[in-house]
C-alpha cells in the first residue's frame, strides 16, 4: 500500500516537471534548437569531403561522314573532392549545368579505346564545371575505358510499318486500311548496320471499342538510338471509324463471264439492285456504278437451273450485300 502511494506521488512531479519543461518558455526553446541545428548543419557542411558524381560524357570532332557503330556510355562516375555545402549543391544542380567531359574524337579513324583517367590528365582543358562549384576533380571511377568504333555515315530511306490492333465497338467498322504518314522517312546511321534494313515499325498501338476516328502521334526511333537519326521524329497513325448502316442501289448492269464462244445467253433482268451494308459515311460516297455484280456462266451454270444468285465485288468500306433485289437473276441460253 505505501509502494503504490509512493508511486503516485513521484509519477505526478514527474508529469508536472515535462508539462513545465514543453509548456512554459517553449519560443526560446524551439528557437534554440532551431540555432542548435543550423550551426550543426554549418560545421557538417564546412568539412571537405570526397564524393562519386555522375557527369555527361560528350563527344566532339566526330566528321559529318562518319558515324558510331558502337555505344558510348552518355555518364560516367567521376570522385570529386569538395566542402559539404558545395558538394551538396552539386549533386542538386549539376544535372541541369553545363558539367561534362568532352572527348574529342578529332583523331579517331577507325577503332580507338580512350582510357579516362590518362585522356583527363592529359587534356585537363576537356573538363568543364561550372566555377561557382568549387570542386575538385580527382578521378574516373568507370568506366576507366571507352572504346570507339567509327565507319562511314550511311543514308537510306526506310518503310514505316504499322502494329496497330484496333478494335471498332459493337456498331462500327474500320474503313479501309490504318495507315501511317509519312510512310516513309529517312534514316542515317552506320552502312554496316542500315544497309540491311528495310523498314522502321512504330511502337505497337492496341485500342478497344473505338467509336470514333482514330488519329495518334507516334514517336519513332531506330534502335539502338544513339547510332542513327532519323528525319522524322514522329509518325502519325489514323484510322477511319464509321457507324455500320445500310444503302440500296438501284439500276446495276449485271456482267456475264466466262462464256463460251458460240453460245448466246442472256441475263434477265439485265439491271440489278442491291442492299450494301458498311460504313455509312462510306456508302452515301457511292454510286450504282462502283459496284460490279456478276456471274460466271462457265463456272456455275446447270443446265436444270434457271435462276441464281449473283456475285459482287464489293468496294472498299462495304462488308458485305444483305440482299439483291429481286434476289435471284435468270440465266437464259438461246
């Protein structure tokens, strides 16, 4: 029982001691501790450090005629040497500066490796920062080699092929073919890798229940990217997405085929109507005389059979011929 009179009497002085402590005088407090770590971060930062960067590694001299047939590595790790704050700033900003090493491929003819650490020593003036850093650059970490192979620049003009999977919703069809513009675009590269190239593809497109025409701006590249550039950075892919509805056409001449000489035969009715079904846009551009309707008299006339159903070639957004009217046509043989 004292025990447990003894506790509670020293847990209420210790919260009213911490109630005290974080409630009375709490600006001067809060200020600091806001003091207490701006001079901490200030020594911190004062102490010179070493510190791995990534920094561009560019190329120059490279003639108009001739081009890579290997990949450069576009960064590189570089040791810099630095107080906190700078080096700090550094690893912030340095993405968006000028920072870089330049190699100079001037010289380079055919196949050449450049080992980093010699070729900054030697061309110190290659190396650009801006001077605000205050940094030291000690060494390459890696890679400690580039390696540059050069050959001759080709030029070729490639076919765009398209890989589109475009599904038109319940009602709609897709009216003709999807096509690409420019479907053809000319690319530079090395001759050893683009003289067996025939075609460039856009990245694959899949669109479902399309109810509407389809137009999409496509970037286009040749990999790998770095060895080849292209004229056209984009394509675009469009493809025309029609409600499905229904036209007749009236008056049709009826051709007769395939008939052998010496034999007269007649077609009656001689004009034909029919009922087309296809893209509505598409059907009310047609006329009776872009349709063709047939039949092949050497194929598919029975000397028992009179009458028959004709054939048609169907232009181009028409899925297909719901009805001929009259339906069957008669084949008469004098």
């Amino acid at each position: 029982m004292l025990f447990s009179i003894c506790w509670l009497v020293i847990k209420h002085y210790i919260i009213k001691m911490f109630k005290k402590i974080f409630t009375q005088d709490i600006q001067i407090k809060l200020g600091s501790l806001f003091l207490a770590i701006v001079l901490w971060f200030f020594v911190v930062t004062d102490i010179e450090y070493y510190f791995d960067l990534e920094i561009p590694l560019k190329v120059e001299g490279l003639s108009d005629e001739k081009a890579f047939n290997n990949e450069i590595p576009e960064l590189i790790t570089a040791r810099f040497r630095g107080k906190g704050h700078t080096l700090l700033w550094a690893n912030m900003t340095m993405p968006l500066s000028e920072t870089g090493l330049i190699l100079d491929l001037t010289k380079t003819k055919n196949t050449q490796v450049y080992y980093l650490n010699e070729y900054f020593n030697e061309h110190p003036d290659k190396f650009f920062i801006p001077r605000d850093y205050k940094l030291d650059l000690i060494h390459i970490v890696e890679p400690e080699s580039v390696w540059v192979s050069v050959e001759h620049m080709a030029h070729k003009e490639l076919n765009v092929k398209v890989q589109a999977d475009i599904t038109p919703a319940l009602g709609y069809m897709l009216v003709g073919d999807i096509s690409v513009e420019p479907n053809k675009v000319m690319v530079h590269g090395p001759v050893s890798l683009l003289e067996g190239m025939t075609s460039i593809s856009v990245p694959a497109l899949t669109i479902q229940e399309v109810n509407a025409d389809v137009a999409v701006k496509l970037p286009l590249t040749v990999e790998p990217a770095q060895l080849f550039s292209l004229d056209t950075k984009e394509v675009t892919l469009t493809a025309d997405i029609q409600s499905i509805g229904s036209v007749e056409f009236q008056n049709i001449s009826i051709r007769l085929e395939n008939v052998p000489r010496g034999i007269e035969v007649s077609v009656i009715p001689q004009l034909i109507g029919l009922e087309a079904e296809g893209g509505l846009d598409r059907l009310l551009e047609l006329k009776p005389e872009d349709f063709t309707v047939s039949f092949d008299y050497g194929a598919n006339w029975n000397p028992d059979e009179q009458l028959y159903v004709p054939e048609a070639v169907l232009p181009m957004g028409v899925q297909r011929v719901s009805r001929f009217i009259p339906e069957k046509i008669e084949i008469v043989q004098k």
